[in-house]
C-alpha cells in the first residue's frame, strides 16, 4: 500500500489576524532571524503583499525585498512589519 500525501501550505493556516500572529510569536521563541524574515514574508503573502504594504507603510517593492525575496530587513522595517500585525518585540533575560 502507496503511502498518501498532501502539499502542506503554512498559508493555508494564516487566515486571521490571531493565527498570523501566533505564527510570529512562535517564529521569534525560536531566535532564529532567517526564520523571522521568511515568516513575516509568508504573512506578508498570506494578506497579499500590497495590503500588507499598506498596513505597514512601506512600499510593496519594501516588502518583497526585505521579506519575500529573503532580504535583510533594517530594525525600522522590521518594527514596521510587527506592529502592523499588532506585535512588538521585547526582551527578557535568557
């Protein structure tokens, strides 16, 4: 018997604002930037680039180079893109 399979899509799975952002707050626990990038560009997706633009107040190239493509966003950008999902980093001891 031929083992079955299905795509797997995390777009599939960012469909409301408290999915996208449970998303992003389980990416940063890991602390790996790379993921964080790739995570916000498959919100950024997931919302359609240009609507995700506009929340942040960038412009959609902004955000295609600096999430989609696997930029590397400034600190500015990024705090844009986070409280656009209504997120903000903070920090605590390890």
């Amino acid at each position: 018997m031929a083992l079955e399979t299905t795509r797997f899509d995390v777009l599939d799975y960012l469909g409301t604002a408290e999915d996208r952002a449970a998303y992003i707050e389980a990416v940063i626990e890991e602390g790996d930037s790379a993921y964080l990038i790739e995570a916000i560009g498959n919100v950024a997706r997931a919302q359609g680039a240009s609507a995700f633009a506009a929340e942040t107040g960038l412009s959609r190239e902004t955000v295609y180079k600096a999430f989609i493509r696997g930029g590397n966003p400034t600190v500015d950008t990024l705090f844009k893109a986070l409280a656009a999902l209504g997120l903000k980093l903070t920090v605590k001891a390890a």
